[in-house]
C-alpha cells in the first residue's frame, strides 16, 4: 500500500501571476510568527505604524527615505518592527495607481512616543493602533507592497532584526502519518488513478502498484535563465484585504 496526499505546486515568486498569493501567505505566515516571538518576550502588543514621505520628497531614492525613516523611529522609540515598502497608492476615483512613498511598519513601541516623531523632515506619521490580526494586516500590506530584484519585500529592525531575534524554523508538515517518512512527488503511470482524482484533493491509502517518484530539478535551476515577468492584478482582488486588515 502507498500513502498519497495531494499538494498543490507553487514557485512562491512574488512576480508569478499565478503563485503569488502563496508567496504572500508564506511571507505573512513567516513575518507573523517573528511578530508572536517578541510579544512572547516582552508582553507587549504589536501596533501598525504608516510613514509617509511629503510630496517634495517622492523623487527621492528609497535608500534615502528608509535613512530618514530609520532616524524618525528612533524619535519614536520604536524598539522593533517589520518594514513594508510601498511605492504607490491606488485611486479608487480614476482606477490606476499614482507615485506615493510610504512605509508600514508592524512593531513595538509605546503610542505616547510616536507623536514625538510627528512632522520630522516634513513626515506624517499614522498610528494604526493595535493589530486584531497580524497575520491579515501582512497580507494586506505584502498584497500591494513594491516587489524589486535584490531586495526583500520585508525588512527588520531594532530588537526584531535577524541579529537579535532568533525564531525556530516552522516543523514540517510534510511528512507520512503511518511511518513520520519525508513525502515524494509520485506520478500514475496511467492519465489519472481511479481513487485519486487529478482535480480534488485526496489524502489516504491506495494500491501502490502503479506509482512511480518523479525526479524533480531545484526551482531555482528551473528559473535561471528565465525572465521574469508583472503579475496582472486586478485591483478588486489587490484591494479585497481592506475590509479586514486596512
């Protein structure tokens, strides 16, 4: 007998029109549990923090705007916090998106703080207040955040930066009930197997004449000399997170 469970494939690319939403539910699930480890730590509630950069300061180059970011959080004792680029903003009004700076920070400090850094450099800072649910505010922010090469969609700092943070990786899930044995990809020698539908999900026991592992090519050997490519949104669907975590 063979055990099969079926599992969806995905590249998680942040550009792959049709994986990009498990790259957001990834990063979200990820960003979240560093989140749950400091509050672990210091029993403090995350809040939700927008810097946004005045109009005669959206031509500036981002390294700039996150220096000038970094020294309006340290007004604010922001002790640590998540950081979220956003390039745009979209108008509703006239259906397209429009030049915007802005950062989303999800973090700790104390709200009596922030009003200090108010107006630094021509800044408006927004409290958010606390977060009913971290893991949606990420996936509203990583849904429409500014995706380049070579740098991360979310960045850390302070007391939640890589250097003085460590959070255990997530156990995998991915393992046979009966005998706790990594899964393989198989194949049916046949178009489909009677018992395990292409189109629904299966998870059980099966006759294991049949089957066969598939060799399988690391992702980024698959991707290498690929270009790659916008996803096409539609912004219904980008802006469907605002009702929960906006």
């Amino acid at each position: 007998m063979t055990y099969v469970k079926q599992f969806r494939r995905s590249c998680y690319r942040s550009k792959c029109k049709s994986c990009y939403l498990n790259w957001i539910a990834r990063q979200a699930n990820a960003s979240t549990r560093r989140i749950e480890a400091y509050f672990e730590k210091s029993k403090q509630q995350p809040i939700h923090l927008i810097l946004v950069a005045p109009h005669s300061q959206h031509d500036t180059p981002v390294k700039i705007l996150r220096q000038r970011m970094s020294h309006i959080l340290k007004l604010a004792n922001i002790k640590g916090a998540a950081v979220v680029f956003h390039p745009f903003r979209f108008n509703k009004t006239y259906n397209q998106w429009y030049s915007h700076p802005h950062f989303h920070l999800v973090g700790f400090g104390k709200e009596s703080d922030i009003a200090n850094a108010f107006g630094r450099y021509g800044w408006y800072v927004k409290n958010k207040g606390q977060r009913d649910s971290v893991f949606q505010t990420f996936c509203y922010l990583l849904s429409h955040c500014g995706v380049q090469k070579g740098y991360q969609a979310v960045t850390w700092f302070g007391s939640l930066s890589y250097s003085k943070l460590h959070v255990p990786k997530e156990p995998r899930i991915t393992k046979c009930p009966l005998c706790e044995g990594e899964f393989e990809e198989l194949y049916y020698e046949e178009a489909f197997h009677p018992v395990v539908p292409p189109d629904k999900h299966y998870e059980g026991l099966v006759e294991g004449e049949g089957w066969h592992v598939v060799k399988t090519m690391p992702i980024e050997e698959i991707y290498e000399n690929r270009f790659d490519y916008a996803s096409t949104r539609e912004p219904n669907e980008i802006l469907k997170g605002l009702a929960t975590a906006g």
